[in-house]
C-alpha cells in the first residue's frame, strides 16, 4: 500500500511556489496526469513506477499552465462561495456544474429541474430563502435515489454482504459519510454534488468499516481491493469539499 500514498511536493517558478500531491494509480502505465481542482489544489497522477523526479520535471513544464489554472480557480472560487440563490450562481450535481436559473411563475409549490445546462427553479417567490429550500429538497431527493441504487448494485459484488446495509442521510460539515457501532451507515446528501466516481469511493470506504471498523492495514487492503485507484479519487473528492459542502 505505500506505493499508492499521497505524498506532497512542490516546485517554484520564478518567485511563485507550487505544491502538488502525487497520487500513485495501479491502472496508469505511462503518461502522468495533472488536475486543478475547483480549490487550487493540484494534483498529479502517475504510474507506480514513476519516479519522482521525473515527476516533478512533469510538473515543472507545466508551471506556467498551472499558475493560470490555479489563479483562475482562485477567482471563481471567490465568486462561488458568495450564495445568494440568484440566477448566474454555480451549482454542482453529480460533478458537473450548472447555472442556477432563478423564474418566477404560478406554481406554488415550486420546482427544480436541469434543463440544458441549466438548474432551473421555478417558483412564486423568488427571495434568496425559497430558493434555496427548492434546491435543498431538490438535492435531498437526487441523493436518496442515487445512493439508494448504487448501494444496492455495490453490495450485490462485495463479498461480505448478504444484503444492503441500513443507511440514511446525514448533513455533517465535514464528513462525507459514516458508519455506527451497529452497521448502519449514515451519507451526506451534499455527496450527490460530487462526480460519480467520487460518491463511489465514499460509499465503499464506509461499506469496507462493516467489515474493519477502523483504519488499519487490513482496512485499506480491502479498500484497495474494491478500488484501487482510491487515493486519486480521494485527493480529487478533497480538492472539491469546500465547494460542495458551501450552501
């Protein structure tokens, strides 16, 4: 397992510093990938054989992208993190983001719905509170089917469940899920903004504490078993946390 740790580096290009995690991914036979997250961080993917060296050359040729790309996020950053539930704000669902489109109309009770490209709330009052209730109820809903399902389809391949394991959502502020004393697991509905893969790497990592309540080695050989390329996932689910759990 420790050649699949995240380890940080970081280089400089002239007066800026860059630092970077290294993921190390089984699948990853040759090229090395380099992601901006929505937050700044970076990250960078490479085959298990890497060095870092070569690693780090990698990056290097790409300072000068990554700095605008870093800066770029700084700023829609800035501009995200301020809700107020108006038509041009960002929204994510299921990684992708949408504009928010604010209408008003007479439907009283109100409604929420992608529409090409587009997270459209339909309502009678339009102030920044309704709107955001919308969503929420909105999101709530996605989040109960999208789990409920992928649940059902990953437990039908774990080798140690007979059957889906009860579950509920749970809004935490800085967990994306978790697992009680007794079995049950608990799942923040603001993972349903996260990209697919992202949800699945939570939903196994709490899957795995029915079998290993803890963190010990046996724990992550079996999380590595179910997905080996989870460390990747992890550093991208955690270069998008901030945005996804801003209401």
């Amino acid at each position: 397992m420790d050649t699949n740790k995240v380890k940080m580096q970081k280089i400089t290009y002239g007066s800026k510093e860059i630092k970077y995690q290294v993921c190390r991914v089984p699948d990853r036979v040759e090229k090395i990938a380099i992601h901006v997250h929505p937050d700044g961080s970076v990250q960078v993917d490479a085959p298990l054989d890497a060095g870092l060296e070569s690693v780090k050359q990698a990056v290097q040729k790409r300072a000068r992208w990554l700095l605008g790309h870093i800066e770029q996020a700084r700023q829609r950053r800035e501009y995200v993190l301020r809700r107020e539930y108006v038509s041009g704000e960002s929204f994510f669902y299921l990684g992708k983001r949408y504009q928010l489109k604010v209408i008003k109309s007479d439907n009283i009770r109100g409604s929420v719905k992608l529409l090409r490209g587009q997270l459209r709330v339909e309502t009678t009052a339009t102030e920044p509170e309704k709107v955001k209730s919308l969503l929420w109820i909105w999101y709530r809903d996605h989040a109960r089917d999208y789990f409920a399902r992928r649940l059902k389809e990953i437990s039908q391949r774990v080798s140690w469940l007979d059957s889906v394991p009860d579950w509920r959502l749970l809004v935490m502020k800085k967990q994306w899920g978790s697992c009680s004393p007794q079995g049950t697991l608990a799942i923040n509905p603001h993972l349903i903004k996260a990209p697919r893969d992202c949800i699945e790497y939570v939903l196994l990592h709490e899957l795995c504490h029915l079998q290993e309540h803890n963190h010990s080695k046996r724990y992550y050989r079996l999380l590595y078993e179910q997905m080996p390329e989870w460390n990747s996932v992890k550093a991208k689910l955690d270069g998008l946390s901030e945005m996804l759990l801003n209401e």
